[in-house]
C-alpha cells in the first residue's frame, strides 16, 4: 500500500513537472482591477498535496448557485470535491476548463464532485456564457460578495483565481493548485491521492 502511494505520489510530482516544462505557465489573475483581465499574478499552477496526518479541519461554507440553488459543502462528506475558483473575466480560468472537463469525466466513474466557487463577475449572462462555451456541467457558488472565499481564509489567497482545492471525503484539504490546473491527467492524480 505504501509503495502503490510512493508511486502514485511520484507520477502526480512528474504530471505537474511535464505540464510547467510543456509551456509557458499561466499567472493567476488577481481581480484587483475590477473583474478586468490580467492584475498581480498570485500562482502560476503550483501544485501542494497534503498528507493525510497533516490535513486541518474540514472546510465549512454555503452559499446560492448561479441557478439558485443552496449549496453546502457539508453535503458532499464522504465524497472526494475538486472545488475550482472561476471568473469569466480571468484569462488562466479560461486555458484550464478544458482540463478540468476531461477531468471531471475521467473522474465520473469515482464519484468524485465537482464544485466551482464564482468570484468577481461583472454579470450573470457572461458567467452563463462562460458556462455554456466550456459544457461546464457542475454547480457553482455566486460569491459575489466574497463571502465563500472568506470561509477559505487561510488555505486560499483571497485573489488567487483560478485556484482549486481538492477535499478529502472527510472535507479536509488534500491539495492545492495556486494558479491554472496544469493538466487533467494532475488533477485526476490528486483526486484518486485523495480518495486513499
């Protein structure tokens, strides 16, 4: 078991050092002009995993969906929740929600949720638009006022968009992409670590 993990560990390290080598990476945008594109980078795709004895408590929030739905992340206990922090106005987000797609149908089968956190957006109709371009097909959270972000205090910067926590089936933070997803083969990796 503890060599399946070593090895497990390492091809998730390999997928993020292939994917930074690949091309140029991507910066975060801050979101400090406004909802404009571009801003003070704060990630470039940086990818931290967490072990499983050293995970803090589980994260805590609810809020309404883009639809208006209420969603709490407490619902999703014993499931493994890639949680991404989008806005239709910031470039990166837009690069990486093809892999977060791929990944989230190569994760299907594994029960894994998907859950995106809306942040700074200038309308409703671009972040549908944002939506529908990318046949993004789970639920996020309109977090206009910030306050889902606030619960994440301490785990995410507050302008880190995109960034993306995956959560144990406990709820706790297994890892953490700063930044654009590097690939959906490194996402998948660090769902499947998370699961274990």
């Amino acid at each position: 078991m503890r060599a399946a993990r070593t090895q497990h560990g390492r091809r998730v390290a390999a997928a993020a050092l292939t994917a930074l080598l690949a091309g140029p990476a991507l910066a975060a945008c801050s979101g400090l002009e406004g909802g404009k594109e571009g801003g003070t980078a704060t990630g470039s795709g940086t990818v931290t995993s967490i072990e499983a004895a050293d995970r803090g408590a589980p994260v805590a929030f609810a809020g309404t969906t883009l639809d208006g739905d209420q969603l709490d992340i407490a619902d999703y206990r014993g499931k493994v929740v890639v949680l991404n922090v989008w806005g239709s106005w910031c470039a990166p987000c837009r690069e990486e929600a093809p892999a977060l797609v791929t990944a989230e149908k190569d994760l299907a089968s594994s029960g894994v949720a998907f859950l995106g956190i809306d942040v700074r957006e200038t309308s409703k109709a671009n972040a549908d638009a944002f939506i529908r371009t990318y046949g993004i097909p789970w639920p996020s959270i309109d977090d206009q006022g910030g306050k889902t972000l606030l619960a994440l205090r301490g785990i995410l910067p507050p302008t880190a968009t995109p960034s993306t926590l995956v959560l144990d089936p406990k709820g706790r933070v297994a890892a953490r992409i700063l930044g654009p997803v590097p690939t959906a083969i490194t996402l998948k990796d660090l769902a499947e670590d998370a699961a274990s």
